[in-house]
C-alpha cells in the first residue's frame, strides 16, 4: 500500500466577493505574465500606483522586464525600489514602505507586472479600484475624507460584511488621494502612521486556488487546516480506475491506495451557507491524473486555474453585452509547467441549467482569453457562472464550475 496526502486548501467560495478574499495572483514566469496581460515582449505600459507615481513597464525582446518611474506632483525627493521575485516586478515609494511592512497598504497594489495584468495600465482605465477598511477614530475619519476624492457614485455601497468602503480613484486625483490617506497621524513615526491609516487593498480580480495534493509522506495537519467556516461544507472524493475508494467531509485528508500504477479522479466540492455571499456560493472540481508508486513525497500533477475578470469592488463587470475573461492553466507549484494544453469555457446565466461555450483565444504559455457574451433572453442584472476545462498532453485534466462567480449589470 501507499499513501496519497490530499490538501486541497480550497477556498470557500473562490470569488473575490467584494474583497472579502484576497485575491491570488498566478505565480507566473516572465513570459506566462506577458500572454496573460502584462507587456508583451518589446512593448511598454504605465500605471498609477496609488501613491500618483507613474510606472512604465517594458519588456525587451528576450522577456526581460524594466521599470522606470515618473513621481508624481511634490514626490521628487522620493525614493523607488524596485523587486522583482517570480517574474514579477514590483516598485515600492520609499514613504509607502513602513505601510506596506505593518499591512496597511497591500503588497499588491504596488506588483506593476500584475496591475498590467489586470489591465489597470493607462491604456486601458482611468481609474484605480481600491477597498477602504473603515476604521476608527482618526481612521474612520480619514476613510470620510478618501470617499470624498472617489469617482462618482463609487462610493455609494459600503462592504457592511466586512466594514470596507469600494472607491474608484482617478488617475489624476491619487496624489491628494495618498496625502489623505497618510496624514491622519500627524507623525511619521512608523507605528503611529500605521495605526493612523486606514488598511487598503486593491479590488478588480478573483483568482481560485487550489493547491497542495502530493503522494508519499505523512501528512502533517495544522490546526484548523482545511475546515470550512460554520455551515460551510467541503467534500471530496477519491476514484481509482473509476472506482470510489475514498470520501471525506473536509479538505485535508491522508488516503492510502493499492500500489501500482492507476488512473485517478479527485472531485472535490464546497458551499457557503451564510446568506453574506452572494458570489461563489458554490464550486465543484475535478481533476483526472495518472499515479504510480512513490518511493519518497511528491506533488500530484493536478492542473491549475488561474482567472482574472474584470470586475469592480462590488464583484461586477459592466453592462456591455460581452467581456472578456483570462484564464492561465499551471501545475502546482514545484511542478514543470503543462505542455500541449487544450482548454474550453463555458457560462450560465441561470443557475447551471443552460451553458453556452465561450469563444476562446491562446495567449501564449498556457493562457487564455474567453469572450463571454451575455445570452439574448437575458435582461438586467444576471449571476455569471464559469466553467473552465483543461487538458494536458500527458492526459492530466481539470474541469472546475464556479456558482455565481460574479454579477454581469444590465
């Protein structure tokens, strides 16, 4: 017999619900980054970091990535330093750092390659989508002052759920946008700024993550690791050769199998219960891979989904008849990337009953885009609800639905 070590670390209703998950970026190579979004190869983008400082991206012919900066109005004496891990390039203000190390300003918001990447880049929006923690004392007043700088009628609903404001800042009013946001305190004391400011995120993408299964080892379980919330449920089952052969009610479990060489599927499945989620109030995977024995621990070779849609701090995409949905296909990480990979899409307007596949485009590197097009009969507001199925040349695949992913206005 051996052992397979199942660690699903799903996340309970995947979509980025108004930011009450953080979002997941893919952990990309340089050239998995430039088809999903970011700069293709030779090309530049710039965008505002919410501090008003510009940032161009370009990317040579060889992949590589720069980034220059242009401060902005009163931010010449500011210094940039720029990192770059993964692939990634990120340019953090010198003023900002003490926010960022203390967790008031997420990291993302400063990760250039990924603000491309999700088309927050000059070329493609005026604006920059932010989530607000409403605080208190000088914070909550600070927040009162921020609201006032937002686009119209962005700031109309507030996160009640998570005590968050959505607030959509023009490119050219984040300069005053980041002196309000940093003067509640009156000092530049690091802690004194920090339990002054407001905590800010970045709003606009979702990305379902799941990640962790390997064969061979003891499992180690931290605890709490793969419960759901109360009235939350995870299930997961484990087929060999088309047989069910194991069955659990989280997402953590250790399986021990035949040894020799079968064909396996692991459907794994999880709701929501509390009525405070409107989106991804369901999901269902499974993933089809090939296992034999293992003298040591080692990952399943489980294909993974990466998404990033369009929407707004409130989880929406705007009433244009179609847009367009990125997909990356990766293993999991400390895996060799898939080769030949195939995929498909497909969206439902009402509940799962009925599905129309989605046009899809190769993006290079296992990427994709899908123009997801709002059905004829549909009118006013509708949930979206994606399914996305990949498969790879050795014959690994995935196919993942998400339930009310994210609301498409009408």
């Amino acid at each position: 017999m051996r052992r397979i070590r199942l660690l699903t670390a799903t996340a309970l209703g995947l979509a980025l619900s108004a930011a009450a998950v953080p979002p997941v970026s893919a952990r990309t190579t340089a050239a998995d980054a430039a088809a999903s979004g970011a700069a293709a190869m030779g090309e530049t983008a710039t965008v505002r970091l919410i501090t008003g400082d510009r940032v161009t991206v370009t990317t040579d012919v060889a992949g590589r990535r720069s980034a220059s900066v242009e401060p902005g109005t009163g931010r010449r004496g500011v210094l940039f330093r720029t990192y770059e891990q993964d692939g990634r390039l990120s340019v953090i203000p010198s003023d900002a750092s003490d926010l960022v190390a203390t967790g008031r300003l997420d990291r993302e918001l400063f990760d250039v390659t990924g603000l491309v990447a999700q088309r927050y880049d000059e070329a493609h929006t005026d604006a920059l989508p932010l989530i607000v923690e409403q605080g208190r004392g000088a914070a909550e007043a600070t927040v009162h002052r921020l609201a006032g700088l937002a686009e119209d009628g962005s700031a109309a609903r507030p996160l009640k759920s998570i005590g968050a404001q959505p607030l959509r800042v023009d490119g050219d009013d984040l300069g005053t946008f980041w002196k309000q946001l940093t003067s509640g305190s009156g000092t530049s004391r690091p802690g004194a700024r920090a339990a002054a400011t407001p905590k800010v995120s970045g709003s606009g993408h979702w990305s379902p993550r799941i990640e962790g299964a390997s064969e061979g080892g003891p499992g180690v379980r931290k605890p709490g690791a793969g419960a759901a919330q109360s009235g939350d449920t995870v299930k997961a089952a484990l087929f060999r050769d088309g047989t069910q052969i194991a069955g659990a009610g989280s997402s953590w479990t250790n399986v021990e199998v035949p040894a020799g060489a079968a064909d396996y599927r692991l459907d794994v499945s999880t709701a929501r219960a509390s009525g405070e989620w409107a989106y991804g109030t369901a999901t269902d995977t499974s993933w089809s891979f090939r296992s034999a024995a293992a003298g040591e621990a080692r990952l399943l070779p489980l294909l993974q989904l990466d998404y990033t849609v369009p929407v707004d701090g409130h989880n929406e995409v705007g009433p244009g008849r179609t847009h367009g949905v990125r997909l990356a296909v990766r293993a999991q990480d400390g895996l060799a990337a898939p080769k030949g990979v195939d995929m498909q899409v497909e969206a439902s307007y009402d509940d799962d009953r009925t599905w129309s596949r989605a046009p899809l485009r190769a993006r290079g590197a296992n990427a994709f885009e899908a123009d997801v097009k709002r059905p004829s009969g549909v009118r006013g507001d509708a949930y979206v609800t994606l399914r996305g199925s990949a498969r790879d040349a050795a014959g690994n695949s995935v196919r993942q639905t998400v339930t009310r992913a994210y609301l498409h206005r009408g």
